[in-house]
C-alpha cells in the first residue's frame, strides 16, 4: 500500500460509566468509518476516563473513606480484557473494517486483582484484538491509581500499511522507550496522551523528526459537565475552569510537518491521507536504527519477558 487514510478522534469519555463510554466510541468509529478511515485511533483512557483534578482523597500518610468510594467507582468502570466492552467494541469494529487503537483503563481481573493500568489496544478490521499496551510508567499522581507495567508490552502490529506501535503520554519522554520502539521498524507511531500544553507539540514534532515516522497524536476534549457530580471529591473541581483538556489532537509526517491539527477547545475527528513513501524519503539522510545507529558505541537491552511475583514449576 501507498497510501493509508487516518482518523484521530478527540472527545471525552463519559467519566466513570463504562457502559456510556463504549457507546460514544462505537458511535464515533461509525463516523470515522463512514468517512473511509482505514486506522482510527482514540485518545489515552479513553474507556472509561481520565480524573483529571481528582485526588481520591489522597494526602501523604492519608487516604479518606470518601476517596476509598471514589477509587471504587473508578475501579468498576474500567475495562476487563477480555470482557463485555472489549466484546460490544470488537462488534463495532466489524462493521467499520478498520484498524483501531484504543485507550482503556483496564482492570487485572487476576494476579493483581484490584490494580489498574492505564493501557492501550490494538484491533483489526475483523474485531480481533492482536495486542496490548500497558503503560511503564505513570506519571505523578496516576501512581496512585495506575500500576506500572513490565516489557513485555512494547509490541508494534503488522498492518498491509506499515508496522503501527507507540507509547503512551509521557512514556514518550523516555528515551530508551522510543529507541526500542524505533528498533521494532514502527512507521506510524502512535502517541495517545492527557497533555495539552504547547510543549507537548514540540514532543510530538521531535518524535516524528527523530524516528522519521508518522506520528498519530490524540488526546480528550474534556469540561466539567462530563463529570458525575456525586463524586465525594467533586469539589475539587471548583479550582478548574470549565473546560479542563483543550486537546491538542494532530497529526504529523516523517519530517516533524503538520499533516492535520492540532485541534483545539472542541471535539472532533481528525482525518488525513498517509503518502507511506515518504517514509523512505525521510530516511534518506536519517535512519535512526540505520546507517544513523552507533552499534559500536551504544547498545541498549529490553526486558520483554512477562514478570510475575510468583512462578510455580
């Protein structure tokens, strides 16, 4: 394939209702796919929510009952691998025949039972999900909500178009997790993400400049009106303005250029025509694994095995 069409959807999850959630995002992968998208791709935790300015009653040395309720409620409307949603999901993706990307808070249903993880999956056209990304690293307060994964996520998926794989949010900050990604031949690179200040889009350039890939970059639309109000902690909205995630959703090419976006203070669709032979085209003076790679000087290993507490013979 030449060419690949592209969505990223910006929009808010319904916070905390799982159910609400997955049918805003069937809705919307109809809409993109009405639109030929052949890879659509959601913004981080998308089903079902990311609490931005929620603490769940979390101080140093302190956690509050009522901040105990509020984390259940999280906990009960994340996603379980395999599970209802991932089912109700896979269904829609049927009928759209498109390759999908994802953004779940999944829940451990065993060996763990009770941590979250801020996850990020991977559909084909016929619904089947061929992979899963769980984040390495939360970043500040969503260690507090979030666990931290191991490596043997750091997947990329081979498509007719090019091998799709990325990180999420500030895992893009890591150095030696983009390299690994670089090493896995990603083409478009995917980059989900709760940040919407002006550097992230510096971040975002940077990525696509250095691995001289497409870089399909979505984030939430989010305002207060999408939040439960009978949160304990709803409250500490107050110091917020209305609208709480001004997205930043965009799309870019190999050589750091705007393809689509960013979009700003509204939810929308994002939509763009890949021209994949600029891919070659841009590594022509740089391939970062390539004749750009110092093999000789600088090695890096991975630890993709899956880590467990307890191993049984």
């Amino acid at each position: 394939m030449d060419t690949v069409r592209v969505a990223v959807v910006q929009a808010a999850s319904v916070m905390m209702d799982q159910e609400a959630s997955v049918e805003k995002a069937c809705r919307l992968l109809e809409e993109a796919g009405r639109q030929g998208a052949e890879l659509i791709v959601f913004p981080e935790a998308f089903l079902s929510g990311y609490p931005r300015g929620l603490s769940f009653g979390t101080v140093v040395g302190h956690r509050s009952p009522e901040g105990r309720k509020d984390f259940g409620r999280y906990w009960r409307s994340a996603v379980s691998v395999p599970g209802p949603a991932i089912d109700r999901l896979s269904e829609a993706i049927v009928r759209v025949q498109a390759y999908v990307v994802m953004g779940i808070v999944e829940r451990a249903d065993h060996g763990g039972q009770g941590t979250l993880y801020g996850t990020m999956l991977y559909f084909g056209p016929d619904g089947t999900l061929l992979g899963r990304h769980r984040k390495l690293k939360p970043t500040g307060s969503e260690r507090l909500i979030w666990g931290e994964a191991d490596g043997s996520t750091l997947i990329v998926i081979d498509t007719p178009f090019g091998r799709v794989g990325g990180l999420i949010c500030w895992e893009n900050y890591m150095p030696l997790a983009r390299a690994a990604m670089y090493d896995k031949g990603v083409t478009i690179y995917i980059a989900p993400t709760a940040d919407a200040r002006d550097t992230w889009q510096a971040t975002l350039q940077h990525i696509a400049c250095e691995g001289r890939c497409f870089v399909l970059a979505c984030n939430q639309y989010v305002t207060k009106d999408t939040y439960p109000q009978d949160l304990a902690g709803y409250h500490e909205l107050d110091a917020w303005p209305d609208e709480m995630c001004r997205g930043g959703s965009a799309i870019l090419g190999p050589l750091g250029d705007y393809i689509a976006g960013p979009l700003y203070h509204q939810e929308g669709i994002l939509y763009a025509d890949l021209d994949l032979r600029q891919i070659e085209e841009a590594r022509y003076d740089f391939d970062v694994t390539g004749h750009y790679a110092r093999p000789d000087v600088f090695t890096l290993v991975v630890d993709e095995r899956p880590l467990k507490n307890v191993s049984i013979p």
